[in-house]
C-alpha cells in the first residue's frame, strides 16, 4: 500500500465534500493533527476508522486501500492485489519475527555462559556485549514491525546503544580496568555496521523472493 497516494486521495475526497480537516476530525472523533498526517502519507487511520472514513468519503475499502476510484470491471482484480499485498506483508511480518526470537534465544544463552563456562574477565565482556547487541536487535526488529503495523514513525537506536557500549570500553580501557587491542574496543560498532549489512542482505533477498512471487501472482491474473 502506498501511502502517500492513499493521503493524497483523503485530501482530494475530503475537499470534494467540502470538508475541512477539522470538521472530518470531528465525524471520525481525531483531532485535524491525525487527519493532516493521514493526508501527508506518514501513517493510516487507525482499522477501527477505515468503514466510517470510506463512508463519509463515498468509496468502498478497496478503492481507499488502491488510493484511487475503481470503475467496476477492475473491482475484482483490484481486491486481488490489495489481498495479495496483506498476504505478503503478512508473511514479512512472521519473517522478522522468527528472526528477532531466534536472536533474542541466542542473546539469553549467551548471558549465562560465561557464568557456567566461568569465563575470563575479557571474554566475558565480550559475550555479554555480543549478547546485548543481539538483544538490542531483537528489541529493534520487534519495535520496527509493531510500528509499522500500527502505522507509527520509529528510529533506529541501535546505533545510539552501541556508540554508549564503546564509550563504556573506552573508559575502561583508558582506566585501565581492561587490557584489550583497540579493534574489541570499537567491536559493538563494527559489529553493528556487520549486523546492518546482514540485515539488509536478508532482507534483500526476502525482497527479491517475494516480488518474484508477486509477478508470478500477477502473471496468473
């Protein structure tokens, strides 16, 4: 769904029924703050308001989730893609979250290990900083796919949290509490950079799968 296209065309049918943001607020129960952010493609009405908006604006979900007028020959193919689209990001959305509880399985072995193995003091910051950064990534996976099925704005802190990680080893290496080479000082950096590039590389090739998928569907129809 492309949402700037399905804001543009609230805007469009809210000003043919002569509607000001705050007026068609008032019949929603919003105020004109969510309407103006609906309106500029950052986020979608809550489900809850999808029946009652179509209505006021004279289309059906269809056409709403289209971002545009369906004449009713291409009603069902139409519905088709709309469908075919939730199914995908459906699919997405169980993706990721297998790969935020499988990182968050690890991060939670990795906490006890050095513990039970009775590590070092050296190795044992460095599994415990490994599995911090998998935790952070889990919370983030997590955080990223809840906002985005309720249409909100998140920003990545995982590189917030490993630069604080750094500037933790720094101290201690500068006080001399710990004895490590520089390139495990700026690990939670490099190693998120490292985790980023997978991400994106994992998410590529979901990507590229799923769109092959989509053509095949569209080839079908």
């Amino acid at each position: 769904m492309d949402q700037e296209k399905i804001g543009k065309f609230i805007a469009e049918l809210r000003k043919e029924k002569n509607l000001t943001q705050e007026q068609l607020g008032e019949k929603l129960g919003v105020t004109h703050k969510a309407i103006s952010k609906w309106e500029n493609g950052k986020c979608l009405p809550d489900p809850s308001l999808y029946k009652p908006l179509c209505s006021i604006l004279g289309i059906n979900l269809t056409e709403f989730f289209n971002g545009e007028k369906i004449v009713p020959e291409n009603t069902i193919q139409k519905t088709d893609e709309v469908l075919y689209e939730m199914v995908e990001n459906k699919k997405r959305s169980v993706i990721i979250q297998m790969v935020s509880t499988i990182f968050l399985v690890i991060a939670i072995t990795l906490l006890f290990i050095p513990s039970i193995k009775r590590f070092d003091i050296t190795l044992s910051i460095i599994t415990i900083s490994i599995a911090l950064f998998l935790l952070c990534i889990s919370a983030s996976l997590k955080l990223t796919e809840w906002k985005r099925i309720n249409n909100k704005v998140v920003k990545n802190t995982g590189m917030g949290f490993s630069t604080a990680l750094t500037l933790i080893f720094i101290t201690l290496k500068l006080t001399k509490q710990i004895n490590w080479s520089w390139i495990w000082i700026f690990s939670p950096i490099w190693i998120t950079i490292l985790g980023i590039v997978i991400l994106l590389l994992v998410g590529f090739i979901i990507f590229t799968i799923t769109d092959k998928l989509k053509k095949r569907k569209n080839n079908y129809f």
